[in-house]
C-alpha cells in the first residue's frame, strides 16, 4: 500500500465533497502570492488537528476565478485527535469564510487517491443569454452575439467521443498527449441561462473554456458544426477562437464509481444550490 | 418651478433604473470614509459630461449590503454636450465596475423628483430554506430554524394595512411618524428559497430587516400570527426580535404611477436576473 507521507502517523482518510466561490481565489492549488482554496482548507484543517500539518490531494486543479460545486479532496488523519467526520465537517463549516462549504465527508480507504482514482469529472458552464446583470455576472458569461442553444447542441455532439483535443489545449506542448473521452455534452436552457454540461473521463487545463469559446462561436451561427469538426482535427489551438472567461464555469461532481458518472444529471442552476 | 440647484444650466432631466450588488458597498448614499453606489455613478457620469459636476437625486437610501433591481435616480443634464439618454447609459455601462448597471434610462420632466414623486416600493426579501450554499450566501440569509413559508405568510397578513410601524424601527428617536401603508405581502417559494414581497408607500430605515426578523420567527413556529399583532401594537422595537442581515434585501422597485404599484409581481429570483 503507497499512501503520501504525513509527519504523523496515518490513522483514517476523509474524502471530502467542497463547494467554492472562484471568484476571490486563485482556483484550487496553492501557488505563491496569492491564495488558494487548498490553502484555506488545510489552514483551517491544521489548527483542527492541534497543529498537525494536513495535507489535501484534490481530484484536479481549477483555474483562477472557476468555480465549484463538489470538487473532492481527501486527507489522512493523525490518531489524535480522533474526530468522527461529520464533526470534522461541522467544525471546518463553521469557521470558513463566506465562499467556501464542505458539502459532504466520508471516510474512504487508507490507499484511495482522490486525483487517480477519479473515473471522470462534469463541468458545466453557464452562458446568460438575457440581459447583463450586476448578480449573474459572477456565474456566467454573457456573450456580445445572439445565441442559438439549439446550434449549440448540434455543434456539441462533434466534439463527444474519444479524440485529439489539442485544438483546445493551453499549453501542449506541457503534455504528453491531448486524448480524452467526452461522454456526453447537454445542452440544458434554464431560464434565460443555457447550460452547457461536460461529462467525461477527464479534462485539460482550460480545455472546456476552449470548447466553451468555440461552441459560443457555434451558438452565434459563425461556425456550423462541420466547421467545429474541422478545428477538432486541426490539433492546433490557433484553428479555434479565444479561451471563454473563467467565471462562467463549475466543476460539478468528480466521479469514483461508474453509477455517478452516468447518472450525473444538471437539476438547476449551478450558482442557485 | 422648483428644481435643484446645479452649477450649469440645467437642460433635461434623465431617470435612471439602476441595479446593484450591494455587497461591495456602502449602501446607495454618500457617506465618508466608504464608497457608495451614487457615488461612483456620479464620477462617471460627471466625466461623461466633460467635468461639469452632476448631482444624482435617488428614490431613497438603502444600507450597506442590500440590492437593489431597480434604483430610481434622476439627475439635471447640462446643455453641452448634448447626449441622447440611450448613449448616456451605453456609456455609463461600458466602464461601469461590475457590480453596477443602469437598466433603463428615460427622459422625465424637468420637475420631477426621484423622491418626493414616489408612490410607493416594492421589496424583496430573500430566505435560503435548503443547504447553506456559497454562491447564494450574498444573495439570501440562510436561517438556523427549520421555516414554514405557510406560516409566514400567515403572519405577514397581520402587518398588511395603514399601521404604526415603532416596532419595527431602528432609531426611532430620528423621525416623527412611523405610520406607514404596507399595501401587501407576497410570500413564494421558488426552488429552495422562500422570497417576501414587500410592496408599500414607503419604508423606514431597517424596517423590513425588522419585519423580516419577526416573520422569520413567525415562520419558524416561534410567533403565531396574535403575537405578530402584539408586537406590532406595541409599537415599541424592544418588542420585536433582531433585524434580519443586509444581503437577503433587494429593492425591487421603485413606482411613479398607481399601475406600476398596482401590477408589480415578482417574476423570478432577485438574483438571477
């Protein structure tokens, strides 16, 4: 059994379910000079465990200004102090600062990893297609076109499957390989809202705020999806538009078991639960 | 004809709808030492017209951290330069921070006055009765008590009419007459939220935070819709439970015509529009 190193001795693990507003952090991972959702959460966890140094393993990283609805994190604790993980939970809550929430705790095997053992992960992203507004704009992108959810959807379906998606990469030549399986992409209009839902085996960094930029641009009526089959198969990030704003996005749900995966269903607006 | 004074020779008047994330600021009035939302309007809207010092009349205050969907404020445009109300506000947008947006723009008489002309506001009151969530937590005030919106609705009825409002007051001592009309309350649940619609001639300083600190205990079972009634008839706010926090309050409205007043109907969540 390989489990990360803890200056203390291992007794449990926790896997934690956390809801984040990205907006005043620099996504999930720390970084130097400024602040990061990890680092206020194993602050908090430090000082839980009498100053035992926790460390999280998250399921991925978001980007700067992405939000979070069930990013999932695990932890090893100590053996003292011994606290049953709902109080760990309550604890934590209760002294978090407004825009971060942990949703849900439970105690998962000493070797699970939370980035490894994750079978896929669903983001969606949130487009207002009303009228901008001072509240929303947090949550959402509010494209300058007009646009067509119904070409979004037929759009979509080009991009399901397992492909190639250096078209829609920042940074390849960071990486080794660019192939993914994207599931499914729903096209959910809730409101004056259009939900775009991604559920696949896994992401690149920006790859769905690329997708985003290209699918708007088919939305608009400027690409048909022939012309999105063609920038897929290009392999080359120039062929496609610009990277869509952070602010729109949500990392829903990572999955560990196959039922959640493919029963993951949007029921509502992202930022409204 | 009685109008402001200005530094120019007053030309028009425009009439503005502004909506607000009142979290950020300091509530709609200038006060020192804090940024307030007339404020940064008035910047702008002064550059706009070549340094030519623009006052903005609003249709009331609101405090630190409420909403508003609709402000009314007017202000007296100068003769030079000359700009149609509809380049005013694309303007005025364009280089707005976010958090701030005017909706609409009108012309009104040169007499009318954004306050005294006033017949009424609409307010609403936003309870969160599900999970305590991130995204919403500036949008709602997530209650300890488990709430029965029957029951607040039941006791709101008590509040509705031509009453003496003392009870549900902040500084008290500061104004000669507390007797207001509240023409009714609208109480709907939408989703997981619980909103009350406040829609009367006027309203005093906190008073439907204070209104909504009793119904939340009326709501809660703690109040039955007689006590409500007592506490109303004491007209004494020591009588009254706290006041409720600033982020769950959005301005909906404010009315120049009986219609408006009459027809107002909440049609959605304050915050996702």
């Amino acid at each position: 059994m390989r489990i990360e190193e803890t200056s203390y001795e291992p007794c449990k693990r926790f896997l934690l379910e956390i809801a984040y507003d990205g907006t005043d952090y620099s996504g999930w991972q720390i970084q130097p000079h400024c602040l990061a959702v990890q680092e206020v959460l194993q602050e908090k966890l430090t000082k839980l465990y009498a100053g035992q140094k926790i460390h999280l393993i998250g399921s991925s990283r978001t980007d700067a200004g992405v939000h979070a609805q069930r990013f999932a994190a695990s932890f090893l604790t100590p053996k003292r102090p011994d606290i049953p993980p709902e109080k760990v939970m309550r604890a934590i809550n209760s002294q978090m600062p407004v825009g971060i929430k942990i949703r849900t705790i439970r105690e998962v095997p000493l070797e699970f990893h939370a980035r490894y053992d994750t079978l896929g992960k669903a983001y969606t992203y949130v487009l207002n297609l009303g009228a901008y507004s001072p509240f929303i704009d947090r949550y959402s992108w509010h494209p300058i076109h007009e646009i067509d959810p119904e070409k979004i959807r037929a759009a979509a379906q080009v991009l399901v499957g397992t492909h190639d998606y250096s078209s829609f990469v920042v940074e390849r030549n960071m990486i080794d390989d660019a192939v993914r399986t994207i599931y499914r992409i729903d096209v959910d209009v809730i409101g004056q809202f259009c939900c775009v839902t991604f559920v696949g085996n896994g992401f690149l960094y920006k790859m769905i705020r690329c997708l985003m930029g290209t699918l708007e641009a088919a939305g608009s009526g400027k690409f048909s999806p022939e012309k999105v089959k063609e920038i897929l198969e290009a392999r080359d990030r120039s062929a496609a538009p610009e990277t869509a704003p952070p602010n729109g996005l949500f990392l829903m749900k990572a999955f560990y078991t196959p039922e959640e995966r493919d029963n993951f269903k949007l029921d509502g607006l992202p930022f409204t639960f």
